[in-house]
C-alpha cells in the first residue's frame, strides 16, 4: 500500500441525502474505498479515528474574490485559501475584477500561475466580460475555466456590461457558464441621489438596502432571465437577496439540466436590516442584507430547491476601508472561514438537514460548474474531505480570524461545530487548527 494512504474509521458520512455511520479508505489523491468497516495491515497507513464526528465533501464556494492581483493590501489568494482551508472549503471559483480585471485571457492565466504557487485550496477562476472583449470570451476553454462573470450593477472594480447588444451578443455566443451579478444600475443611481439630498454624505447604513433596493435586484435578474431564456443561454444568478426574485426560478429536476439556477450567500440567510443598528457598515454588501421576510423567503427557497447553491461572496476590505461614512465605506466583507459552520449552526437551530446543507454546498456546485471528480464522498473521487465535530463550541475573535484583514462579520459569535481536519487531494491539509502541507491543491477540471 502507498505511504500517502490514510484510513478513517469511524465516521458519521454526509453523502447524497443520507448519513451513515462508516470508515473511508485513501489512497494517493483518490478515495479507494467506503465501508462500514475497513481494517488494513500496514504500518505506513495514517489512521484518524473520526469519534462519531461527520465527515462531509470538501466544499466548494463558487464565489470568493481574493483581491489578487492588484488589490493585495486587502487579501491574498495565500492567506484567503488558508482561511477557507480552515473553514472546510477545498475549492474555491474566484471573480474577475481584480486589478487589471481578468477580461484577456492573459491577465487570466496569470491568476492561474499565482493560484499555481500560492494556493492551499483547489481552485479555478471567472472569466470577466465587458462592453468590448466579446472576442476574448470566445478564446476561453471551458474544459479549463470555470465560467463567464458579467457585473450588470457596479461593485468593487468596475466591470459594469450596461450595453444591451453587447450582453445579448454574449448570451446567444458562448457556451461558458454565465454567472451574472443582478442589480439595476439607474435605480440604484436614483436612489442614492434621493438619499444624498435627505441626509448629505452622512446616510445612514440602514438605508443601505433601500438605496440598493429589491426593486433594483428584480428589475436586473429578471431581465438577465429573460434574455437567457431568448438565447437558451445557460444562467446562473449569484447572491439572491430578496423575497421577490424568487418567482423567477424553478425547482425543476433533474438540476443538470437546469438552464437557470440560483445561489444564495450565507450573509443573506444569517443577517437581516434589523443587525446594520450594531454591525453598521461591517454588514454593507452588494446586493443589500435586505428584510427578515427576505431572508425567510431565501430559506424557503433554498429547501424547497429554487436556489440551488449556498456560497460566500467572499469579499475582504480591511479594517481602516470598512470603518468610512456609508458613502465611503466599500462593500463586502470575509467569510470563507466562517461559512460552514454558520450553516452548522442553522442546521443545530432546525433550519436545515446537514444533509441539505451538504447538497448546497457540496454537491451542487460539483453539478452545476461541472466539476470533475469533486463534490461526493465516492470510491474513484478525489479525497477532498472535512471532518466536523458537531460539539466543540468557539467564539470568533479577531485574534483567530485568518483573513488578511483581520476582521470577521460574525466576531463575537459562538459556533457549536468545528472543522477538525481537512483533507485535499488525499493529503491532510489542516488537523485540529494547524496546517500541515500547503502544496496539495490543483487546478479544478470540468467534465464538459
């Protein structure tokens, strides 16, 4: 047997709807076997004894922006793929607008060589369009990029397509996944001048999801449904915030042959307007953390599987950014390390089958981005696996969040699970808050 082989007994297994108690053999990068019980002889063989813990598909966040290159006084795809390590997410799809934004497929494959020798968690990258780099999209290879992302409403770094001929050209032109972010940029525009002329520069946060108004969200997304549905376009709408745009979607399955699917993000199902009174601009995102009712509504949806993916929008801004006046202050916030388990904590509360959570931020992704060999817990899979100890409560402090800006939305927080081991491509990565190999992660492939 290979000396990179690692046997865990013991497990409760989160996989494909169900749990079972079980060991799980590794070999190499690969998962050789699954069992209720497995025994080998060989002293080379590393054995964890999960103690009843679960063990879950690594997850795969299909929205993170890592600030690379150009933006690295913020974060690094070093120190945020650490972070997301710790936090159980083994792949991460990282957004274009960095700066220079990946709109050539030069800037791109520069982002892949710094991934290549920096990263701790497997990885891939959107490719950015504009108004006028139709040509460059069409040079992209799918079977080695993640996906296409088009901004139709302005965010950190400007990428903003706002041509009509130009968005449908798109659409009907590439058979790359497109990944939209939907708000409506007049609306928005009209609504910030109200607000500037009622209380000057000094706008209150809690005005934020009014002036970035679900109105806005819907006005966008469904127009990019549209116009997908017209193109027979293959769409997938991110950060889903309001109650409204929910309509526009279906739970139509199988969900591969979904043309038209969704994402929520964990800040949209764990904040609500009442939190912006304590945490202000630290909870300033783009789309706006809108109503109670929204985030209720997000939650139905998301079980009811009109959204189909739980992701991050990870998106770092430090500390000095973060404390400006509202008009100054950016929008986004860290949240790789956090994520799995704030769901953690939905799902002790009674909000979500780990099951459920498991399928939204393991599986799903996997299908929709087409994934090759990641996402499950089966024999011939690469080993990308998270040990999570249900019962082992924390308090987030400044003092052990990871980011490069050293700040969390959710300090002071207590979290009842704990990542406990991660392991990437059959390496153990991270074991019980330490890292212990940082050159196991590879560039995602797609099965296209």
């Amino acid at each position: 047997m290979h000396k990179k082989s690692i046997l865990i007994k013991n497990a409760r297994i989160v996989n494909e709807g169900t749990t079972f108690h079980g060991d799980v053999l590794i070999e190499d990068q690969y998962i050789k076997e699954i069992a209720s019980s497995i025994s080998v002889k060989n002293a080379n063989i590393k054995v964890i004894d999960a103690e009843n813990n679960y063990l879950i598909p690594g997850v795969i966040d299909d929205q993170v922006h890592f600030r690379e290159p150009g933006l690295t006084h913020k974060a690094t795809i070093e120190t945020e793929s650490r972070a997301a390590i710790a936090g159980g997410i083994t792949s991460f799809i990282e957004m274009p607008n960095t700066s220079p934004q990946a709109t050539t497929i030069e800037k791109l494959e520069e982002k892949f060589q710094i991934a290549a020798n920096t990263s701790s968690a497997n990885y891939s990258f959107m490719f950015g369009g504009t108004n006028d780099n139709l040509e460059e999209i069409l040079k992209v290879d799918p079977l080695k990029v993640a996906g296409l992302k088009l901004f139709l409403g302005s965010s950190t770094g400007n990428m903003l397509v706002d041509n009509p001929e130009v968005l449908e050209k798109i659409f009907k032109s590439t058979d790359l996944l497109i990944s939209v972010h939907c708000e409506d940029e007049d609306t928005i525009k009209q609504n910030t001048a109200r607000y500037l002329e009622l209380y000057g520069e000094d706008i209150p946060i809690k005005c934020h999801p009014e002036i970035r108004s679900a109105e806005a969200c819907y006005i966008s997304s469904s127009s990019a449904i549209k116009l997908a549905k017209k193109t027979g376009a293959r769409l997938h709408v991110f950060h889903l915030s309001t109650a409204k745009e929910i309509a526009l979607f279906s739970n139509k399955k199988p969900l591969k042959d979904k043309k038209i699917t969704a994402e929520v993000c964990v800040h949209h199902l764990w904040f609500s307007d009442e939190d912006y009174d304590k945490k202000g601009t630290f909870i300033k995102w783009n789309p706006a953390v809108k109503s109670a009712k929204d985030r209720e509504a997000l939650w139905k949806a998301l079980l009811n599987d009109k959204i189909d993916v739980i992701a991050t929008d990870h998106a770092p801004h430090t500390l000095e950014e973060k404390s400006n006046t509202y008009t100054k202050a950016p929008s986004g916030g860290p949240l790789v390390q956090h994520a799995l388990v704030a769901m953690m904590e939905a799902h002790h509360s009674g909000k979500i089958s780990i099951e459920k959570m498991v399928e939204k931020m393991c599986h799903n992704p996997a299908i929709l981005f087409q994934i090759e060999k990641r996402g499950y817990i089966r024999e011939g899979y690469f080993a990308d696996l998270v040990l999570l100890n249900p019962n082992n409560p924390w308090t987030v402090t400044k003092d052990n969040c990871l980011y490069k800006c050293g700040w969390s939305p959710f300090e002071g927080s207590t979290f009842k699970s704990r990542v406990t081991h991660t392991i990437l491509n059959g390496t153990i990565v991270y074991e019980n808050a330490n890292f212990t190999n940082h050159n196991a992660a590879m560039r995602l492939t797609f099965n296209r």
